[in-house]
C-alpha cells in the first residue's frame, strides 16, 4: 500500500462509502442524538481498519480511474445503504410493533419527544424501541454489521457495481420476516386487547347505562402492563435472537 501512496487513499475512499453508506441509516448510528463528527470518525476509523482486509478486493477496482472510479463510488454508497437498511428496517417494524402494543393495551397517552429518532412517540413505544437498541449493542449487533460488511464483498462484488433486483429482493424480504418476527411478539397483547374489549361489549350491551369506556381503561392498561412486565424478558430476548437469525440470513 506504501508503494501507491495515490491508490491507497482512492482505495480507502472506496471502502468508506460502503461503511458509511451503511452507517448512515444503520440504527443507533444514524440517530440525531449522535453528532456528524463522531459518525464521520467511527466509519473512518473502521474503513482504515478493513482496508488491509480487503485489499485485494478493493485495488484493483482503483486503476481504471475517471469515469469508471466514479461509478464505483456510485455503486458502493447504494450497496452500503442497501446492508443498513436491512437492520433499520428490523429495528423500524419492533417500533411499529411498539406502537400497536400500546394502542391494544390502552396506553394512548399524548406522544412526546422520540429517544432515538426526532419524531413524535408513546412512552412505551420509546421505552421498547430504546431497550431493543440498547441490548442489540450490548449483543455486539454493530460487529455483526461489520463482518456483514466485509462478507458483502463476496456476493456483491465491486466489479459487478450495484444490482437493483437483488437489493429490492433483499429489502422485501427483510419487510416480510421482520413483519412475522414482530407480530409473532405482539400478537399475546393484540388477543388480550381483543378479548378484553369484545368482553367490556358484551358487558355494555347487557348494561347500556354503565359508562363502560371510563370503568374499563384502567383494568385493560393495568392487565397489559402486568403482561408487558412478567414477558419483557421473552420478548426482547425472542427479538434479539429473531433479529440475528433475520440479519445473518439476508446479509
């Protein structure tokens, strides 16, 4: 590498912006709470890391120049936010999981401020959706992308630029499985708040002069915290098992 000072750092700009392509929408990094300047330095410091790796896959890829050097670097930055976007996507459906647990249970508090992301949120869906990020980093999560990273250069290798068809079909599939994933974890809160409600109906047509709305809320949101609290443990340990068995399969 000392040899082609020149090449070097054309080769290290190639691998940056597949890891910062990734980076950029990967979950946890690409939250507003984490500055530009340490997302620039931590996909820096991890190209640097994985360019003597991958040397002999990125190099020669270097030589061409002009034209050909710009259109790698236009393939590279699709293909890295193509493998971010494949953890967002898991992460974005346990959110929406989140927010379907707390409309079930009857935890329809006015939203506030997002922990993570700079959008409106329930308390508990901030509260899943930052526990679920907080033990995917206590479970190494960023080093599985990182070895995702450099296994990418084997089934989409830089001298056959971008492919559109298999990034959609990777991206749909991640939709469908991280759809089953979250649904298989939600669905004893959505058959409690059914059951719940079609029993308060039925309470309601036997007994229409009972305000059933204002006598039932606190029993549903009690019964669904209870539940959320004697399952958390199962459940965000069924996610993280889920979202590595999901992630390794697709990358």
């Amino acid at each position: 590498m000392i040899e082609d000072p020149q090449g070097t750092v054309l080769a290290l700009f190639l691998a940056f912006c597949r890891v910062g392509g990734c980076f950029m929408v990967l979950p946890g990094f690409s939250s507003f709470r984490v500055p530009l300047q340490i997302r620039l330095f931590v996909a820096v410091a991890v190209s640097m890391a994985l360019l003597p790796i991958l040397w002999d896959n990125i190099y020669p890829n270097v030589k061409g120049g002009g034209v050909e050097y710009i259109l790698v670097v236009g393939a590279e930055l699709l293909i890295g936010v193509t493998l971010g976007l494949v953890a967002r996507y898991i992460v974005l459906a346990i959110q929406y999981a989140a927010t379907a647990i707390s409309m079930a249970i009857g935890f329809n508090s006015s939203p506030g401020g997002g922990v993570i992301e700079n959008e409106a949120e329930g308390p508990l869906t901030s509260l899943i959706t930052f526990t679920t990020l907080f033990l995917l980093f206590l479970t190494d999560f960023h080093h599985m992308v990182i070895a995702s990273l450099v296994r990418s250069y084997g089934f989409m290798p830089m001298s056959t630029g971008f492919e559109p068809r298999m990034a959609l079909m990777t991206l749909a599939d991640t939709l469908g499985g991280a759809f089953m994933l979250v649904l298989r974890l939600a669905s004893p809160f959505l058959v409690y708040g059914l059951i719940f409600n079609l029993s308060i109906g039925m309470v309601n047509k036997l007994a229409p002069q009972i305000p059933v709305y204002f006598i039932s809320i606190p029993f549903i949101l009690t019964g669904g915290l209870i539940l959320f609290y004697f399952g958390s443990n199962t459940f965000f340990t069924l996610f993280i098992d889920g979202f590595e068995t999901l992630f390794m399969g697709l990358i």
